[in-house]
C-alpha cells in the first residue's frame, strides 16, 4: 500500500498541495491532461524551483491569459462561480470516474461549509476565492497527482492555523476563517501559531475529503517532495513536506502462560481427546513432546500456551483429563506478527489462508488445512495441489 503524510508544518493550500505532488514526482503533463478535461480555456500550467530557508522546492503557478491568476487566493477580485457551476463543470469533465468523485467531494465539503458559515443550503453557495479558475485547477491537480502516485490513504500533521485578519469578499475576516473553521472539525489543530493565514479554503477542503483522520502510521519513506507556498514568513520556511511510503508492520508484543505436564502412566490414545479440548477452550496452542523419564521410562510432556487469564481454566482441563497430579507454568514474553485471514480463490474452490507481514515487509501465506482437506476431498485432487494451488492464488492477489 503507498501512503502520503502531509508534515504540514507551515500549513496548506492549494497550490502547495500540487508543487509537493509535482517535486515528489508527478511529471506536470499528467496534471495539464486532468486540467485539459475540464474545458477551462487558456490556462497555463507552470512551475518554479525556488528555495525556502534553504530547502530547494517546486512553486506551481496557474497562469489564465488577460486575468492576474497567480494574485493571492484571498484576493476577492477573482471571478466568483456558484457551487453549483463548479460541480457540474467537474462532473461533465473527461475526468478518470475515481478522480471525478474525488475532486467533487472536494467541492461539497467546501459547500457544506460556506454554507454552514453564511446560513445558507450548500446549493446556494457562491464560491469566491475557491470558485476562482487556480482554486479549481488545484483541487483537480490535487486529486489527479495522488492517483498518479498510486497513493491509497494520505494523512496530514497537525495544523497551524495562523492568527489575524484576512480581506475577503464579505470584508475582513478573522483568521482562520469561518469555512477553515468548519472544514477541520474533528482535526487536530493550533490556533495562534503564525502570524498569518497558514491554511487556505481550499487547503483546508483537500484535508477534509481526501485525507484521514488518524495518526500517521509507522512508514517506510521512498519519496519526498516540498511544495511552496508565495509568501516568505518570518517564523518558518514558507512549504508543504509531502513524504510518500509504505506502511511498515509493526510486530505484536504480548505475554503468555507456558502449563507443562510430564506424563508416563496415561494411555496415549486419549491424547487426540485432550488436545481437542484444550484447543476448543481457547488455548493458543497445545502439542506433545516424546521425553525419557526417570528409570528411563518413555514418557509425553503435555505443553500449553494461554493467556495468563486463562491459566487455571485450562489447567483444570489438564487436570481432569490427563493422569497428571501437577502442573507447572511460567510467563513467556512473545513477538508476534500481525496476521488476518482472507479468502483465496484457486481453480479447485475456495481456501481460506493466513498472511502474515514481516517488519521487513516479507508476507508470509500459510493455508487453513482443514479447508485444503475439506476441497481436496470434494474434488477428488491430492492435497499438495490444492495447498500449492491456494499459496499461488493468495500471493497472486496480494500483488494486485
């Protein structure tokens, strides 16, 4: 799975979305064909590298011949739209059908919460700033450049919000505005860090639809990318990081209760009885071990792993079932791998299979057995087929 990790550190917007896409990758001929299915007429897809404190970064432009497009996204002298115009101008777009449903989502967020902030239905929102032909080409670069990059969940860090007032449509606003406001419900943020808008309407609605709202999990990096932002700041450098990666298992740390019983007077036919049970009642594990006893009589070492509060449950089992008249038990720490169980479709039915994932990322398939047997069986095939034939399946999904 690839994931991104917004380290949104000086905030976001729109374009800094798109130039962190671009320096981690994106070539820009893949956002210009998204910007061409739109039908938005001479629009100009640019790019720059600049330097921020020192780190080399990429500043995306949108240039719209005899408009001043690259004016700041506050700047309320842009052409406003309705909601309603936007949305049907992306959903009439040649769009990939993901990338459409994508970039609408978008659009709705920052409907909802116009119109949360105004009193109005989101039907009736009329888009200024973010109705503007950059703020649409952004929110489509955004979306198309993540597919791009095959990016399955993205997530983002904390966000500054900034502090002061800012000179919109309506007329000075606090910052953040109402609609930043509305669209990070849910969000951890930090008010009054910065001195100026740090996260823009349309920064604010691509975190809201296309990012989660969890903790960015342990990931192993293979890419990163830094878009910037206009403005020089005095407090930070004025950029988005975009880290891409992969998810990195992390291994299980748990304790369990070793019961052992040493055992040289008990008729070995009941022991398939005995371990059935044990298993039944929720033991994690339970075999047999061949041991020579004193006078060098053979004897069987009955060996249980429970959960510590299933200790005396099961050693009460051992004791009525076995000819045991003790049992003793230790506490083993245990690493164990995160696993999950999954259906693989081979050319004899149906055989659920476990997949287990190494920290180095190793996948490791084992299939139920008992699900081989139960296919072989009716298929009238010899078991090693139907085993050989479910691992070939699971890894062939897993590589899909």
């Amino acid at each position: 799975m690839r994931v991104a990790y917004f380290d949104a550190f000086s905030g976001i917007s729109g374009d800094m979305t798109v130039g962190a896409l671009i320096d981690a990758g994106v070539p820009i001929d893949v956002l210009r064909g998204a910007v061409e299915s739109l039908g938005l007429e001479a629009v100009e897809l640019e790019t720059e590298r600049v330097e921020r404190a020192g780190i080399a970064a990429t500043k995306f432009h949108v240039r719209v011949h005899g408009t001043d497009a690259d004016a700041p996204a506050h700047d309320h002298h842009h052409p406003h739209r309705p909601y309603r115009e936007v949305r049907d101008l992306v959903a009439a777009s040649g769009l990939e059908a993901t990338q459409r449903e994508r970039a609408l989502a978008v659009f709705a967020r920052l409907a909802e919460a116009e119109g949360q902030a105004h009193g109005v239905s989101p039907q009736e929102v009329e888009f200024h700033e973010v109705g503007s032909v950059d703020a649409i080409v952004d929110v489509v670069g955004a979306v198309a450049g993540l597919a791009h990059l095959g990016v399955e969940r993205a997530y983002v860090s904390p966000l500054p919000l900034g502090q002061g007032r800012i000179r919109a449509a309506h007329g000075p606003l606090p910052i953040p505005g109402p609609a930043v406001v509305a669209l990070l419900e849910g969000r951890p943020v930090r008010f009054e860090d910065g001195a100026a808008e740090l996260v823009t309407p349309t920064g604010a609605a691509l975190v809201a639809a296309l990012t989660v709202a969890e903790t960015v999990p342990p990931m192993r990096i293979r890419a990163v990318g830094y878009g910037a932002g206009s403005r020089d700041l005095e407090d930070r450098p004025n950029l988005l990081r975009l880290v891409l990666g992969e998810p990195v298992q992390e291994t299980r740390h748990d304790d369990v209760v070793v019961l052992e019983a040493t055992i040289d007077d008990m008729n070995p036919e009941l022991y398939e009885h005995v371990l059935e049970r044990l298993l039944a009642a929720g033991a994690r594990d339970a075999f047999l071990t061949p041991v020579v006893m004193k006078k060098s009589r053979p004897g069987t070492t009955l060996t249980v792993l429970a959960a510590p509060a299933d200790r005396e449950r099961l050693a009460g089992i051992v004791l009525a079932e076995t000819s045991t008249i003790g049992i003793r038990w230790t506490t083993w720490s245990r690493l164990a791998l995160p696993r999950r169980h999954e259906m693989a479709d081979t050319e004899y039915g149906p055989v659920s299979v476990k997949i287990a994932t190494a920290p180095d990322g190793t996948v490791n398939v084992a299939p139920e057995l008992d699900d081989c047997r139960r296919v072989a069986a009716a298929r009238d095939v010899p078991l090693k087929l139907v085993h050989q034939a479910a691992i070939a399946a699971a890894r062939k999904a897993l590589q899909s």
